[in-house]
C-alpha cells in the first residue's frame, strides 16, 4: 500500500500518484517526507491503538530507556514499541535526525528499527517484533534441567552477533559504537538466529547525569576497565563486552554473580582460574546436554580471553573475531607459527591468554559505585 509519509528518494508513487518529474521535491513539501531515505513516522494515535491503550497485558518488558509494548498494526504486523523516558527534553528534530541514523542501518543480526513518533513530549521508537525472547531469557531464566541451546546453537548465536556488531563497526560509516551489548540485548527468533537490539541508543538517549540517574553507560559486568579510568567508551569497548557474552553463553553464569563463592563472584576471574587449572571443560554451563568436542570449547574460549585483553589495543576487531571463530585450524596454526609443543597447541595459547592481568575491572571501586 502507498503510504505518502514514507517516500524513498528513489521510489516512486504509483501510478495515479505521481505528481510529474521531480515528485519527491513535490511530495516534500505536501507531505512531510524524510529527506534522508528513511522514515515512518508514526502518530501517536495508530501506537495507541495497536498496543491497545499502552495496555498492562502487552508489555513485554522494561528497560532503562523506557517500557516495551507488544503492538499489533493495521496491516495485521506486530512490531514492539519502545516508550521512551524523555526526561532529556530532546528536541524533536534532534531526536528525528538521530533515530534515522539508527534507522537506516540493515543487517539480518540487527533488529530493524521501522519507524518512531515523536509527538509532543512522547518519544517512541518502533522496531520489527523479534518473536522468541531474548538470549539473557533463556541462560538465565527457568527453563527446567535441560537447556534448548544446544552447543551448535550457541555458537550460531556468537557468530550472528559477532556478525551485526561487526557491521556496526566495519561497515558503515560513521561508524555505531554499540555500548550496550549484553545477554537482554540480543533477541532470538524462533530458528534461535540472533539480532542484536538497541545500537546506537546509548548515544542518542545520551549518558550524561540529566538523562536517568540509576542509568550507568553500559550494564555492570560488561563494561570494559578502561570505562572506569577514562569514562570513554568506543568499539574496543564493544569488543571486551562480547568477549564477556561469550562467556556467558558458554558457562550459562552471570558476568557477576554475588550469590556464588567467593572465588566464582566475577566470570572473567573465574574463568581464567579453571583454564589456568587445566579444567576448560569445567566451565560448560551444566544445563548443556551435549558437550562440544574440546578442540571447539578451546577455541571459543580463546576469542573470549582475546575480547577481554585488559589492554583494549590488543583486543581483535570484531571482523577479525569471525574469521577466528569459523577457521577450523585455529588456534592450531597460530601455535605452529610460535613453534609450540605440536600435540598441545591449544593449550598452550589459551593458557597464555589467561596470564594478563585483571581484565575485570570487578576491584575497580570507581566502577563499582558507579554501577550502585
Ligand atoms: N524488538 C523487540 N521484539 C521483541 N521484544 C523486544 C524487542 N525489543 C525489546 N524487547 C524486549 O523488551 C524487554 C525490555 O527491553 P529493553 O531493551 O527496554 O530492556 P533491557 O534490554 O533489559 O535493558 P536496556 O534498556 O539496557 O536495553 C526485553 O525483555 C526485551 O527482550
Ligand atoms: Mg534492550
């Protein structure tokens, strides 16, 4: 159907729509058109009316930005609808020429955002339903003894990720700085492909101490240590917290968990200790039913000690992550080149990964109090 709000530059109306050669420049200025490619807007009567009143019974969650809604459209589609808290008292155009930059950026592990309404003092941004809950749901929810990810699964799962933050770092330009990547952050659809949701938002809600004050930049457990010295974050940052999904998914535990010992508080810590013990296959989550043959735990473990080097310039790229995680050789040639010991290459550079200092950030107090 021809929905006179959103006009693309280079689509034409259809026939008995067109107003003559330059139609867009035409349509600007009858209809208020995107000049930048992209852009529903939605009024606040049509969200209104397909999430029934922002009704109790479709909410799906709440987040720091806002509450979710689960809305239904007129042309019988669900989309989720993310009611903003405004407290920034954006402008509205500030907030439209933002939101398109988020808009215009596709990529099959990115949950599409399709539109936004800004009415008023209401900000609300729209984006494609994604159907099977989100990954932080289903590591750490009840799920009962046995858990429907399966290893292969998994690593589907990092890879797909690994593959729309790769896009947001490496193929577009400027360049989106996630800052925000964590377990809740990444839903499933029904195949378990994953999308990686709310890019770039950190940047347009902003993390300055007006916007809402519980709010850290990042989520606790997943923020890089040089968050705690310098307050800056940038794509090296997005890498040290993908390295701590992969754990995640891996171990099945929180990236901080104070209901366990001591020892087994922070993930990274603990992590490395099992490795360093020679006991990699220690760490699997324990609702895994088949375990993953030891040559492909070891190398997911190595790109996840890889991510959270606590020196960020020595942290891959996030291309560079993929190629790592689909090389069927690797670590082995990397051990060859460096001349270890043939039979336990492996070994011994997941456990050179483990020998750099605290990654964590967990003894940083600055980090710490601000995440309270
Ligand atoms: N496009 C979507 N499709 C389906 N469910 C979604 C969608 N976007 C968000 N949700 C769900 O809505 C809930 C709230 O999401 P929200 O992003 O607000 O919170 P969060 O991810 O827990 O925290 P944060 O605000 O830090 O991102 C989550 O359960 C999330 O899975
Ligand atoms: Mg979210």
């Amino acid at each position: 159907m021809w929905d006179p709000r959103f006009v693309m530059p280079n689509q034409a109306p259809p026939e008995g729509k067109r107003f003559g050669k330059s139609n867009v420049d035409l349509l600007s200025t009858r209809f208020p058109v995107s000049h930048l490619g992209w852009g529903h807007w939605y009024t606040l009567r049509e969200l209104e009316d397909s999430t029934n009143e922002f009704a109790d019974e479709n909410v799906i969650g709440e987040g720091g930005y806002g509450i979710v809604y689960r809305g239904l459209l007129k042309d019988n589609s669900y989309v989720a609808v993310k009611n903003l808290l405004n407290n920034r008292g954006q402008a509205e155009r500030e907030f439209k020429v933002e939101v398109e930059a988020i808009g215009r950026v596709r990529h099959k592990n990115l949950v599409r955002l399709l539109g936004y309404c800004a009415e008023g003092a209401h900000r609300m941004l729209v984006y494609e339903y994604v159907d099977n809950g989100n990954l932080e749901q289903w590591l750490h929810g009840d799920v009962g003894p046995h858990s429907p990810l399966t290893w292969e699964i998994r690593m589907n799962i990092i890879l797909g990720t690994a593959k729309g933050l790769t896009y947001l770092h490496e193929g577009l330009e400027p360049k989106v700085v996630h800052r925000d990547v964590k377990s809740s952050n990444i839903l499933l659809d029904r195949q378990w492909n994953p999308k990686v949701s709310d890019f770039g938002l950190a940047k347009l809600l902003g993390s300055d101490s007006s916007y809402v004050t519980t709010r850290v930049m990042g989520t606790f457990g997943y923020v890089a240590p040089e968050y705690a010295s310098t307050g800056m974050l940038n794509e090296r940052s997005d890498v040290y917290s993908f390295g701590i999904l992969i754990m995640e998914i891996i171990t099945g535990r929180n990236p901080v968990d104070y209901n366990r010992p001591s020892g087994e508080v922070n993930l990274v810590e603990w992590l490395k200790s099992m490795v360093a013990s020679r006991n990699a296959e220690g760490v699997l989550d324990p609702k895994m039913t088949e375990k993953p043959s030891s040559r492909a735990l070891k190398r997911a473990l190595l790109v996840a000690l890889k991510c959270v080097d606590p020196d960020s310039h020595k942290r891959p790229k996030m291309g560079h992550v993929i190629h790592m995680l689909e090389a069927d050789d690797f670590p082995f040639r990397e051990d060859r080149r460096t001349g270890r010991e043939p039979g336990r290459p492996h070994r011994d550079s997941l456990m050179r990964a483990t020998e750099s200092g605290d990654s964590s950030g967990y003894d940083s107090g600055t980090l710490a109090n601000r995440a309270r």
